[in-house]
C-alpha cells in the first residue's frame, strides 16, 4: 500500500513537472521527443518505486524494429 502511494505521489509530480516544461519546450521546439524520453524515464522510475522487476526470455524470437509487448 505505502509503495502504491510513493508511486502515485511520484507519477502526479513527474506529470506536473513535464507539464511545466515539457509542453512549451515542445511547442518552441516542435519536436516531442525530449518530452517523450523524459516521461518514460518517469513511468519507468515510478515502476522501480513498486518494486516491479522485468524478466526478458526467448529474446532469440524478437524482430529487431517491430514493437513487442
């Protein structure tokens, strides 16, 4: 429960801070993909938060340039 809160604690300042700088950035710069990074790097820290870890198996089967889920 507490890690669920510090997640969404971290989410909600991470979107506000992005929401700061991120949307006029893109609009000066007309590209997103500063946001974009810094927003995975978010979810991805907030992932970390939870304690959820990421296991890749059979990577022998992955197409290089096609998405996976």
């Amino acid at each position: 429960m507490i890690r669920t809160l510090a997640v969404l604690a971290w989410w909600g300042f991470w979107t506000l801070l992005n929401g700061i700088w991120g949307i006029p950035w893109m609009y000066m710069t007309g590209r997103i993909d500063g946001l974009y990074r810094s927003a995975m790097w978010g979810a991805r820290t907030g992932v970390k938060l939870a304690g959820a870890k990421l296991e890749v198996r059979g990577r022998d089967h992955v197409q290089i340039g096609r998405a996976h889920v």
